[in-house]
C-alpha cells in the first residue's frame, strides 16, 4: 500500500493524505488537522449556539421596549425561519446536521419568544385608571 502526504502550507501540519494500492481503482483520501483548528471550530460553534438561546430574550426586550409589536413579530416569523437557516449556513460546518442542530432550535426559541412577549407585556401593563 503507497501512501501520498501533501502539504498545504508550508510549515503546516495540515495535509491531505492518500493511501490506495497499485492496480485498485479507488483511493482513500481524507484531510487530517491540527488540535488549533478544531479547537477554533468547536469554540465557534459554541459561540453560535449560545447566541441563539438569546433569541427568545432579544424578542422580548425587543417587543417591551415597543420597538416592534406582537403582531409584527407574528407577521415576521416566515422571514426569521429563512433567516435561522441562513445564519445557520455560514456559521456552521458544511453539514446538514449541524445546520439543522442550530436552525431548528432557533426557529423553536423564536415561537417561545413571542409567546413569552406576549405573557410578560400582559402581567406588566399599568392597571387601567377607570
């Protein structure tokens, strides 16, 4: 079995690697990294899981402050469920499940949000003066 090692950069420990055997018509190739860029990836996606949990709180900081109304909101929720996906796109590996992982939960904590403006706008109006 041969096995071919190219490296990307120079001075890198990042490389391809390609081990197949004289006459088969297939090869094995993988990309092999270092500790430093997987440690980046998975901060990043720390990162970006924990900013969507803020989502049901932006929503109602957001909806108290009168900034936009529930109905608004409402109106809004088809363009957040693209937006969820979009984000989730870039911020992301280049796989379905990690993608769906941060969408869903996004879309999810955007419903509870508005439910949860609409309870915490309710208990906080004044009384009315009647």
């Amino acid at each position: 079995m041969n096995k071919i090692v190219l490296d990307t950069t120079k001075g890198s420990t990042n490389f391809f690697s390609c081990e197949y055997k004289p006459g088969a018509t297939n090869a094995h190739i993988w990309y092999n990294t270092t500790g430093s860029a997987s440690k980046n990836a998975v901060i990043s996606m720390f990162i970006a899981f924990g900013l969507a949990f803020e989502v049901p709180i932006v929503v109602i900081v957001l909806a108290r402050m009168n900034v936009v109304t529930i109905e608004k909101l409402k109106d809004f929720r088809s363009y957040f469920i693209v937006l969820a996906f979009i984000i989730a796109a870039i911020v992301t590996p280049p796989d379905v499940v990690s993608q769906l992982a941060l969408a869903i939960p996004m879309c999810i904590l955007y419903e509870i949000g508005i439910w949860a403006a609409q309870l915490f706008i309710k208990h906080t109006q004044a009384p009315d003066a009647e």
